[in-house]
C-alpha cells in the first residue's frame, strides 16, 4: 500500500468508520465517507454506533471478552482523551472510575469477575469495597448490597455527541462525507453506489453487519437498552450489577439521564424490546437502587453488534480492501485503537506489535 499519502474511501460512517478517518486525515491522506443513513437518526436504534451506552470498562469485560478486547480497551483510553480534546463540541466525557457489585447469592459470579482481571494484570487496576465503602463510591446503590469492585481509571462517553462532534471536525478537515449513499459490494479500490463509481487508492469497509455477505462467520448479537430519567438517583459513574441470569450495566448522562442495558440474545431479530427483556432488565435495575422506582422511561433501542465466532474484532485486509468489523458490543470501548490500527494498514501495511491476533490476510 506504500508509505505516501493517498485517498481513502471508507464505507461505514460509525464510530468505527469516523474514527478511522480521523486517523487517515491525521496521516494526510484525503478521505470520502460513504455512509446508507441519513446525518440525523431519528431515533438511537438506527445503528449500533447510536444505541451503545459508551461504558469505558475494559477490565469489567474480562467476565465475557477476549483478552485482546481488554488490551484494545485499555490502549484506546489516551486516544480517546486526545480525540475529545480535538474535536472539541459538547461532548460528555469522564474517567472517574466504574464500580461493579453484586447481591450476596451472586457472590460467586462476583468472584469469578476478580480472578479473571487479576490473572489479566497484576497492575492496581481495582479495589474490592465492603457495603459501607460501596455506599461511600455510589450512596444511591440499596444497602443490602454487600460486594464490589472499584475500578478507578475505567469511564464513559456521551455516544452521540461523540459522532456528533466526529462528523462537523471531519468535515472541517476536508472529508467528504455522503450520506444516505449506499454502497455494496467493495472491491479494492473502487466504492460503487447509485451515484456512480469512485476510485480510491484503497477501499476501507467499516459497515459492520451491512458487510455479512462479504465476512465469513460474521453474526448478530441483539442487544436491548433504555434510556430513562431517575431524579431520585444520582450515580456519579457507570454501575454494573452482575448476575447470572440478566447482568446489566447503568451509565449515568447529565441531568439524571440513565443508558441502561447489557442483554446479549443471540438473534438477529430486531423487533422492539421483548415484555420478558424488559421486565428482567427494569426488574435488575430496581434491585440495583430502590430510586429507579419512579424513573420515566424516555426511550428503548434495539440493535445488532457484530461479532466474530470469538467476539472478538478484525482487520482483513488484501491489496486495495482493508475491512475493518466485529466490535460486538465493545464499538465504543475497543474502536479508537482498532481505528488507529486500521489506519495504520491502509497507510503503511504497518501490523501494530502486540496486536497480531487481529489482523487476516486473505
């Protein structure tokens, strides 16, 4: 692919396909975004990229991920701060830690959790909390909980003002970006939609499940969240409460706002919450805090996240083509360093030490 600038035509205007961008613009080379959907979703079930709740948790992920997820997890945090910082905007951003608890018959699974990040690092990464240390973390947590886990450098980020913020300072630094375009079928170097045919000097393909045809062993994870408004609860950081029938997580937005979700069904069905999903989910959230009990449900979403056979993500890549795909459900915690890492290959054919697992040639 050489080592000199060139243009770059990316299909797939998530988070993945803008940060990738971000990081081609970077590097000097020129890029065109082409993107099915319109700039302004209707709703957040539009996309993955809209219905994620933006939980920066990498370590809290042990319990189902890849350790190579984590890896991607931990690296992005810095790139992530550096983005934030750039693109400027409004947008909702914080590292004050998450904390992860668990009712006293679920101790177990709790116990699991710890081990697992323990043999991932023996770096101070958490601090277990007893119930009084628990409440001192997050008042608002019920009292009959009795185990925790701190972990102080872990976050979140508001998903939407994020793209929001992505798209004008793409634009600003000469990306094209065309919405509502549709493109099927890349082929290295050549992106062709109802428009026309255009020529890059390489194609990147970001489109998630839109890209299931082309990717083998590609599937749809269905996942369910809601967004609800709780004055009576005030979370400082995202809570996950883990169980082993419906864990789920809560991240806290300004004004009492509340992205609740966690459920993993695998069906590519994407009809409206399920009454059993949201019963299980509401049932776990009023276990979690008693003040949720008058909360106001604003909004439910449902999406499919993209997964490989090992949940964990890809880069394949062959002269011309580089596809990026398989965040699952880690688009926001793991995309900053896949992007960086996919930006990388198109531009230099650079394979990032440390991360060789992800990448395929074909």
């Amino acid at each position: 692919m050489g080592n000199k600038a060139g243009r770059a035509g990316i299909i797939g205007a998530g988070i993945l396909g803008r940060l990738t961008a971000y990081f081609l613009i970077e590097l000097g080379w020129e890029v065109a975004l082409f993107e099915e959907g319109p700039e302004t979703p209707a709703n957040s079930s539009f996309s993955p990229s809209y219905t994620a709740a933006g939980m920066l948790a990498p370590y809290c992920e042990l319990e189902y991920a890849e350790p190579i997820v984590v890896k991607l997890g931990v690296a992005s945090f810095p790139i992530w701060e550096s983005v934030v910082k750039t693109v400027g905007g409004d947008v909702f951003y914080q590292r004050e830690g998450s904390l992860v608890v668990a009712h006293q018959n679920d101790k177990n699974e709790f116990l699991r959790l710890k081990r697992a990040v323990e043999h991932f690092t023996s770096e101070p990464v958490m601090k277990q909390l007893k119930r009084d240390e628990i409440r001192e973390c997050e008042p608002d947590v019920d009292p009959k909980i009795s185990d925790g886990l701190f972990f102080p450098h872990e976050g979140q980020i508001d998903t939407g003002a994020i793209m929001r913020a992505l798209s004008v300072h793409l634009k600003k630094n000469g990306a094209t970006i065309n919405f509502d375009t549709k493109a099927e079928n890349p082929t290295p170097k050549k992106i062709t939609t109802a428009k026309g045919s255009f020529d890059f000097d390489c194609v990147v393909d970001c489109r998630g499940m839109g890209a299931k045809a082309d990717l083998k062993n590609l599937r749809g994870v269905r996942g369910e969240v809601f967004r609800v408004n709780a004055p009576d609860v005030s979370f400082r950081r995202p809570v996950r409460l883990i169980h082993p029938r419906y864990p789920i997580y809560v991240v806290p937005r300004p004004n009492h706002d509340y992205i609740i979700g966690a459920t993993s069904i695998e069906s590519e069905d994407l009809s409206t919450v399920s009454v059993r999903g949201a019963l299980e989910l509401l049932s776990a959230l009023y276990s979690l805090s008693s003040g949720f009990s008058e909360a106001r449900i604003m909004e439910t979403a449902t999406q499919l996240r993209p997964a490989f056979l090992d949940n964990a993500p890809k880069i394949i890549y062959k002269g011309g083509l580089c596809r990026a795909n398989g965040l699952f459900r880690h688009g926001f915690l793991a995309s900053p360093m896949l992007a960086k890492l996919t930006a990388g290959m198109v531009a230099g054919g650079k394979i990032e030490a440390g991360f060789e697992s992800i990448y395929e040639a074909v």
